[in-house]
C-alpha cells in the first residue's frame, strides 16, 4: 500500500530489521590431493611383494611395490604406487635392476597416469630369445616379467581395470577343455592347471593354451577364438 507524503522531508536515515536474516554457511569443498613430486613420503607405506622365478636364473627376484594411500577416509580414497624395490640373490643383474628401480619410482611420484609403464616394459624382447612362465605363458624378456608383475599390482589396486573372465566364462572354457580331454584321452601326467599337450601359443595372452575345438582355434586360457 502506497504513502502520500504530504510534509516537506528534512532529515532520514536508514532503518535496519530487527531481525536480520540468517546467514547459511557453505562449507567449502575439500580440496582431492593428485599423485606429483612434492608428496612427502610417509613413515608407513602398504605394499605387495610378487616372486619372479624365471629360468634365466637359478634365484628368483623379488619385486616390491609400495604405495601411498591418498585422500584417506574420504570418498575419494586411492592407492597410488610410491617406490618399488627389486632383490635377489642373483647379483648378475644388479647394475640395470637398481637404474630401472630408481627410473620407475621416479616416474610413480611425478603422478598421473602411470599405466604406460607396463605397456612399455612388457614390450621389451631378449635378443636371446623369451621363455615361457609356468602355466605357459610366454615372456618375451625379465624387463617384460617385471612390467607383468606391475601390471598384476596395478590391477589390485585399481588402476587398470581386470579384464580377466568372469566366473560364467571361465565355467565355460573348463567344460569346452574337459570335453576336449575326454575327445583326446589326454593324461599325460603333466601338472594341474597345465594346459594339454600340443596346445599352440595364443596371440591374444601369450599362453601356450589354443587348441583346435569344434572346428576352430579356442584359447583355453583367455577363450580368444578364431571364429569370433
């Protein structure tokens, strides 16, 4: 409702609520901390210990990955590879074990995405020729092991995604690997978890594991298939 004014103004001032209206705190949004070279290395670190067994050597290697938990107890909490460390009996390797321990920590800490690494190192042939795990997978190189262990790490930690079977498709390739067994009367002798004797290298995971079932070439370890 409008006021008429009907007397000259000669003085005013600015008149306040009484009550004024309460102010609503945001609070502000908690910075997420990023892997890079200026986090300082805590006094507790976790870490995973994988034993490399080749036949190269009569003593295994022993590759530990240590790493630092970021952005504790919030819901961005991650595991970030911090240093790793490779020990064995085996002083042959010692030299280039120690640099490719000291460039690969360095290269962790600086942060971002790290993955590379594995792609990198897992591409690396021995001049004198690979050799193949037990199970029969085939590795190229010990460089190319080791980027296999990190590879495994990184896959327990969360940074690459499994992209191993499922429990429907491993049920699968058991049942097709028994019916072929039974079709071969295979008992060799060889050891659980081996795969049948004459089995060809798979292109797609590098195991001595494709054999020819039902007309076509089948991995019985990774279930890659000629015939889609």
């Amino acid at each position: 409702m409008a006021t008429k004014i009907d007397k000259k103004i000669v003085a005013f001032k600015v008149v306040k609520d009484e009550v004024e209206e309460e102010k609503i705190e945001v609070p502000a949004a908690p910075v997420r901390e990023h892997m890079h070279e200026n986090v300082e290395r805590p006094d507790m670190l976790l870490g995973s210990t994988y034993k490399i067994k080749t036949p190269l050597s009569e003593h295994a290697l022993y590759v530990t990955i240590n790493d630092v938990v970021l952005n504790m107890d919030t819901d961005h909490e991650a595991r970030q590879p911090y240093e790793i460390f490779i020990n064995s009996k085996s002083m042959d390797q010692f030299q280039w074990v120690v640099a490719l321990t000291r460039v690969i920590s360095a290269v962790f800490r600086k942060g971002g995405d790290v993955c590379f690494l594995v792609e990198e190192l897992k591409a690396v042939f021995d001049p004198q020729g690979g050799y193949f795990k037990k199970g029969g997978k085939f590795m190229p190189s010990l460089v190319a092991e080791i980027g296999d262990a990190i590879e495994s790490h990184m896959k327990m930690i969360g940074l690459i995604k499994d992209d191993s079977l499922d429990e429907h498709q491993k049920k699968l390739i058991a049942d097709k690997r028994a019916e072929y067994e039974k079709k071969q009367s295979c008992d060799n002798g060889e050891d659980k978890g081996s795969f049948p004797a004459g089995a060809q290298l798979c292109g797609k995971c590098h195991t001595k594991a494709t054999i020819l079932m039902d007309g076509c070439m089948t991995c019985l370890n990774c279930g890659d298939s000629k015939c889609g």
